[in-house]
C-alpha cells in the first residue's frame, strides 16, 4: 500500500502531496519507489486534486493504480 497525504486549501484554492508514505514488504520495490518520490520530487508539489490523480501518481511510479490510497487533508477547516 502506498498512501498519499494531500493538503487541500479551499481559501487559496490548491491541492499538494505533503506526505508519501510507502508500505510494502519486498525492501528492494520499496526502496525502488522511494527513489522515484524522491526523484520526482512528489512531496511538496501541487496537484490537480481530480479522480484522475491516483493513476497519474501510479503512472509515475510504476505501480498498480489498485495500491495507491489518497487521504486529503481539508488544511482551512482547522
């Protein structure tokens, strides 16, 4: 499983990663994806907050679309 913190900001109006947090057992994939978040620079980007971005990061890092799980994070609710 691969989850995906997203901060969402209604008052400035943007979606970005803020964590990347990956759980899975084979250490030579998950070393191997860390790599690729770390190279794309994933935390800290901005994103389009659509139903398309768990493909778009499964893309990215060459995984199943069916092991990405995305939690937003409403940041102006607080």
């Amino acid at each position: 499983m691969i989850e995906v913190l997203i901060d969402h900001s209604y008052e400035d109006d943007y979606f970005m990663i803020s964590a990347v947090s990956i759980q899975i057992k084979d250490e030579f994939e998950k070393e191997r994806i860390e790599k690729l978040v770390e190279k794309n620079n994933m935390v800290g980007s901005l994103v389009n907050g659509d139903r398309g971005l768990a493909l778009r990061i499964a893309d990215e890092l060459k995984v199943p679309v069916s092991i990405i799980n995305i939690e937003t994070n409403e940041i102006d609710l607080m």
